[in-house]
C-alpha cells in the first residue's frame, strides 16, 4: 500500500514538473521600449541652424552665450492630433537647459522621447524661469538700459518646432525676438558738426515707454502693461547710435525721444507703435536753429528706407 502510494506521488511531482517546464517554454519574452534621448539644437533668429556660435556671443546680437537658460515644454501628438500647451501635464514641463562650453545645450536631467513613434510639440523661450502660467508669464525690461547687462537682462526670446517625430538627432529650435528694438542716430544738423558733437556731452531717453510685459508661451505674444516710465539706451558703439528693447505698443506722443546735447533738450513729440521682432530706427537730427529732429523708422529687417524729415 505504501509503494503504491509513494509511487503515486512521485508521478504527480513529475506531471506538475513538466507542466511548469511547458509554461517556461511558452511565455513570450517582454520586448524593452527604446528610450529615445531628446537633445536641442537651440539658436536666436538670426544664427543658422547648422552653426555653433562661440561662447562670448551675447544672446541679443548673434546668439546665446555660455551658461545661458532657456525653458523647454514638450507636447506629445494623440495619433495624428497635436496636443494642448498646459501649464503641467505636458511631456516635458519647463525643463531648464544650459547652453555648455561645448556649443551643447544641457538639461538638467535626461529627458526621452514617449516612444518610436508618437510626435510632438517643442516649446522654447529664453530667459528660463519659474512658470505658474504659461499663457499670462509677467515679465520687465529694464528702465536703465545703458549696460550690456541690462540691455541683455532685457531681451525675451521665443521658438517653436512643431510635429517633430522621435529622432535621435538633435531638435532644432529657432527662437526670435517678441519685442521690439529701437535704434536712435544721432546726426548733426545745422550749427553742428560731426567734430562737434564727438566733442559734446550727449545723453538721449525714451518717455512714455510700458516696461512691463505679459508673455503667452502659446503663441509667442506679448502684451504692454504697467505704467509709462523712461527708458535709457545702451550706447551703440561709438557713433552716437543708441538701442533699447521696447515691449511692443503704442506710445505716447508727449516727448517721445529725447536727445541732451550739452544740457539742451531736443524732443520729438510722436505717437509711434512698435511691433514686436522688429527694428525701428530712429535718425535724430539735431539743429541749433529749432529742436527739430529728423525721423527714420525701418524694419527690424532693415530696408534702407529713411522716413525723416526736420521739424523745426
């Protein structure tokens, strides 16, 4: 009876052994999704895609400089349906990236594609910050541009590189100016010379002029709010030219721009509206016989035309 039972139960372990060993041969091997890395190839408008600028470029006139932020939002595609920009929920939320020694831009952490195969959105701007939300970001020039590094501090850049599929090359975004550059030139006109005024003490303004700024990371827009302050350019080099990054808007007409040669005032009384990622170029003429100035106002791509004439 026992020799039965035993040999029972040796048959059963056996069974139960080669029914295990089918479902170990049976059961598919789970097949890894490939982590696809996101790089960037992040440039200001004016740079080709396919160049590294080098590392003392500043951001505002060729391109980004060493240990420059931007801010990246990526934005995954539902089948053939682009995604929504969201304040959170995005593939990406507000990754900071650091413009290297390298001409590489850096995350801080790694980020991946969602697969092989779903698209997507990218969102850039420049300078990188704290976002609560995306479509009403708050953000100044500065009153007192007269420093590079105000006048740099000032600018906001904005890029977007839509449908891109998941590649193992480097993303390129190219971000653009959403404000406005105004360029003041200022000529001799009658009782100046050119000698003259390289020998006078010249100061010029800005009156009447929004600082503050509200910024729609959806679209790249900005919008004047605040009040009417003074704005003071940044010496252009040395041949009495003058820039300052304006929010876009419509100024007033009271004084418009003001130029100081040696303690005497020389205004423009103009309503003028900036529009954003151009260059208006101001020719300021002055004349000892009036406090005429000379207007010309071109694109931010310039197009050789001078609007001017003298107001007496």
């Amino acid at each position: 009876m026992k020799l039965h039972l035993l040999g029972g139960s040796c048959l059963l372990a056996l069974l139960s052994a080669c029914s295990a060993g089918e479902e170990e041969q049976t059961k598919i091997p789970e097949v890894p999704v490939k982590q696809i890395p996101i790089t960037l190839n992040c440039v200001a408008s004016n740079v080709s895609v396919n160049a590294k600028e080098s590392v003392h470029t500043r951001v505002t006139d060729w391109g980004y400089e060493s240990q420059d932020k931007i801010g990246l939002y990526v934005v995954n595609y539902n089948g053939t349906t682009p995604g929504t920009l969201q304040n959170n929920g995005n593939h990406v939320n507000n990754m900071r990236f650091t413009y290297g020694n390298d001409g590489a831009w850096i995350p801080d952490k790694e980020i991946f594609w969602k697969d092989e195969n779903t698209k997507a959105d990218f969102y850039c701007y420049f300078p990188y910050a704290t976002l609560s939300d995306i479509s009403a970001h708050s953000f100044s020039v500065k009153e007192d541009q007269s420093t590079e590094q105000a006048y740099k501090a000032s600018e906001f850049l904005y890029g977007k590189t839509s449908g891109v599929a998941p590649t193992e090359d480097a993303v390129s975004i190219t971000t653009k100016h959403i404000f406005s550059c105004a360029v003041i030139n200022v000529k001799a006109g009658n009782g100046f010379t050119d000698e003259i005024l390289a020998q006078s003490t010249i100061n010029v303004k800005m009156n009447g002029i929004k600082t503050g700024a509200t910024v729609n990371l959806t679209n790249g827009t900005a919008t004047a709010t605040g009040t009417a302050k003074i704005i003071l350019p940044l010496e252009n080099g040395n041949n009495r030219s003058y820039k300052a990054l304006v929010v876009p808007q419509t100024a007033s007409g009271d004084n418009f721009i003001t130029v100081n040669i040696d303690g005497r005032d020389f205004n423009l009384n103009k309503e003028f509206t900036f529009v954003g990622g151009k260059r208006h170029t101001f020719s300021v003429t002055v004349s000892k016989t009036s406090n005429g100035i000379n207007v010309g106002i071109g694109a931010w791509e310039d197009d050789d035309i001078d609007n001017g004439g003298v107001a007496e």
